[in-house]
C-alpha cells in the first residue's frame, strides 16, 4: 500500500469532552420552538476526520453565539477512542479499537451480552440516537472517489438525499452482510416512519478537501430540515451550481472466496466500465467480471481480504 498523506489538519477534541447530555462527548441544544431533533454524528470511524472537522465548526458556531431557529439539534462525536488512538504512521489503523462501531445496530447485538469498547459506546449513545428525527452521518473512504451519499434504501432515504443536494452521486444499497449500520438503525430505516438518516461518505479520509465538503452536507442538511436562520446558513454554503443527482442501485456484491485474489487494473471509486463482460479480476479459479453494461464501480478495495467486499457494483438508475 502507498503511503498516505495527510493534507488535514485533526482538531482537538478535548474541550469539547464533557458534552452537556450527560454523555461525553455529546451536545444537545433545545430551541424551545416546535420543530425536529435533528442530529449531525462525526467519528463512527475513528480516522474519517470529516465529521470532526464539521461539528467542531458547529460547535464554534454554537460558542459564538450561533441560535436555532427551531427544533432540537444534538451532536455528537461517536468513536472518540479510536480516533484519540489516531498515530500518523498507522493512520488505517484507527477505523475502530476493537470492532467495526458501524456493524452494531441490530437489536440484537446491541441487547446482548457480547462486549467490546464500541459495543460499550453504542449502548451509551443509543437512547440518544431513538431521541433523534433526522441522522446525518459523515464518513469519509479510504481511496480518493467522488463523494457519496448513501441513502439506504428506503425512498425516504433517497428523498432526504435529493433534498440536500449535494452529493452528486446517491448510492441506494442495504448495508452490510456483517452488521447493521447506524443509518439503518430501528426507525431510521423503517419505510413508513417518518425518521430519517443520511450517511455521506466526503471524499477520501485525509484528502485537503474533505472537511469542507463535509460541512458543506451539514449546512445543507440544517438548512433543509430549518434548524437555523437560513440566511446564516446561506452565507456558510458554497454557491457554485449543483451539477443534476445521479442515482446508483447496487446490482452486485463482489465477496472474496479466495487467497489468490488479484485486480486486473486498479479500479477508481465511480468510475463507470461501458462494456458488460469486462474482467475485472480473478479469484483463485473465478474470473470476475462485469454483468452488464455501465457498471459503476463503488468504493473497490485495493487489497481485500477473505470474506470482505472487494468491490460493490452499481447501475445508474
Ligand atoms: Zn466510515
């Protein structure tokens, strides 16, 4: 693997310890007014710095003297072990301490009796996250790929997408084989509640980009859901135009069966392969190829292992 480079900077996140819910690392702010409890959660994933980088922002705005218009905003910093455990020279090994935070949400992984330090975090956070209306969730990837937004799939999911804005890319998908996500979690992905959650994936981990695009969603996000003034938030949202959403259906999962796993060439996060039939990489005796024509490439793995996503296939819908 090449080594990274980090081009962001990771803030402190010390002074924002102590929350004022009760829960470290977590800020509740009550308008007063009728109006959603929407929520902005950063730090799933201990290296995804985006989401940090965007709530301390929001933080600050909220110290100098930032008000809601409406509503109930919380935010939260989720993950803060791993991302306190960050070291520069193994900057991939900060995802998680223990476990994947991301694969947790079932009912019946968060009721059991299993234990590790996400594990400990998810069930402190929880009765939080039932309180919550509206989720955005930022995440960031591990190769450099467009940003995303990963709407679930319900049509509630992809209509909060639209309604941001940006992204220009919405994947629909289901998640993961190994765990409910936080977006998927009990009401979020229930079609007929009317909760919601958005998870965007920003850009690369440490590209020089990728907090602001990250706030970017988040303003957006706030401005949809009328948490502040809007013309506030105006002034923080970028104005260049909007380039039309695109929306990817997965249509295949490529699951690694062997050691002897190799890619014929690199493949780049969205980039669409015209032809049905192109190779894209064996598998021991399997021979991986694309099903149909115009197949997006979602967030590919460089090297995977056993039994992990080697890449996810999309068409456009
Ligand atoms: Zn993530």
């Amino acid at each position: 693997m090449t080594e990274p480079v980090l081009e962001v900077t990771f803030p402190n996140l010390k002074r924002w310890a102590s929350g004022n819910t009760g829960i470290p690392y977590v800020w509740s702010f009550d308008s007063g007014i009728d109006g959603p409890h929407v929520c902005v959660n950063a730090l799933v994933h201990g290296n995804e710095v985006c989401g940090a980088i965007a709530v301390n922002e929001l933080l600050n705005a909220f110290e100098n003297g930032a008000k809601l218009a409406r509503g109930k905003l919380t935010a939260v910093f989720a993950n803060v072990a791993a991302y306190e455990s960050f070291d520069p020279k193994r900057p991939f090994d900060s995802r998680c301490v223990e476990e994947d935070f991301n694969r947790l949400w079932n009912e019946s992984t968060l009721n059991g009796d299993r234990h590790s330090r996400e594990l400990t975090r998810a069930r402190e956070l929880r009765s939080l996250y039932d309180s919550v209306d509206h989720l955005l969730d930022l995440h960031s990837m591990l190769e450099p790929a467009p940003p995303i937004a990963l709407a679930g799939d319900t049509e509630k999911g992809l209509a909060l997408a639209r309604a941001i804005g940006t992204p220009a890319h919405i994947l629909v998908d289901s998640g993961h084989a190994a765990g409910k996500r936080l977006r998927d979690y009990a009401a979020f992905a229930e079609p007929h509640s009317p909760k919601s959650a958005l998870l965007v994936e920003c850009g690369q981990h440490w590209e020089r980009n990728v907090g602001h695009v990250a706030c970017n969603v988040m303003w957006r996000f706030l401005r949809h859901f009328e948490t502040f003034d809007r013309a506030w938030l105006d002034s923080l949202i970028d104005h260049e135009p909007l380039p039309a959403q695109r929306v990817v259906e997965i249509s295949e999962v490529v699951t690694l069966k062997s050691e002897q796993f190799s890619w014929v060439r690199p493949l780049r996060g969205l980039e669409v392969i015209a032809e049905a039939g192109t190779l894209l990489a064996t598998d021991g005796a399997r021979e991986v190829r694309t099903a149909h024509a115009d197949a997006v490439m979602v967030m590919p793995v460089p090297h995977p292992k056993v039994g992990q996503t080697a890449v996810r296939i999309g068409r456009l819908r």
